[in-house]
C-alpha cells in the first residue's frame, strides 16, 4: 500500500525509530503528507457500506491507517457518522466505530459493543446510544 511505503520511508529518512510516541508522530506525519498529495481514498464522496480494497478480516494496527483508506474518518473520535444534512435520509447515520479499549466499561462481545468513549458515558444510560 502507498501509506505503508511512504510510512516506512519517513522513518528511515528521520532515523527516529526509538519509542511508541515517535512513531505515532511518524504516522501522523506520513498522513498528513498523504493528504496534502491527495492520496487519502474514498473521502470525496462517504461511502455507506463496504469500502473498496476492505475485506472483512483485515488488520489494521494504528487509526490513522482507517483514516487513509477512507474507513474511519476521524482522527481522534471514537465514532464517525454522516451528519443528518449529509445524509439522504435525514438522519444522522453512524459510518464506523473503533473500540480501543481506553475506556474500562467498554464490553465487546463479538456481535454487540458497548462504546462509552463517545456522547453519553454511563454505562446505566447507554440505551440512547444503541446502534
């Protein structure tokens, strides 16, 4: 993948292999050079659904990889959506969510989540949030 190559030179042009942080940095730095370059895929137009080149099973280590694809859109948040004036029907709807375990009353089943990291964080009020 371009993001892969383009990562891996960054490190070795810096020379800044030396802890978790400085790669995070590299990451975020690699991305924004792609960006700038034009070559983030899928953000001209959100896609609903499946995104090309994704297949279910595929690994992803860090969310600034989820963000180049097109998968995930927000670099920081939790949970994307298109906004109810992006989308067709009206209604906010909810593109992807990525569970990192940075909240302790984060549950995941396999086939149910319950996020807290995003809006309402009490686990006796999640409801509202259900997908």
């Amino acid at each position: 993948m371009v993001y892969d190559w383009i990562w891996v030179l960054s490190l070795v042009e810096n020379e800044k292999i030396r802890g978790i942080w400085v790669i995070i940095g590299s990451l975020e730095g690699t991305a924004q050079m792609i960006k700038e370059r034009g070559l983030w895929s899928n953000r001209d137009k959100r896609i609903v659904g499946p995104i090309p080149g994704v297949e279910i099973g595929d690994v992803f280590f860090f969310r600034m990889e989820l963000c180049v694809i097109g998968l995930h859109g927000q670099p920081q948040a939790g949970i994307d959506y298109l906004s109810a004036y992006q989308s067709l029907n009206g209604e906010p709807i909810t593109m992807s969510v990525i569970v990192s375990g940075g909240y302790e009353d984060d549950e995941d089943t396999g086939r149910e989540i319950i996020y807290s990291g995003h809006g309402v964080q009490d686990k006796n009020n999640w409801q509202c949030m259900k997908l």
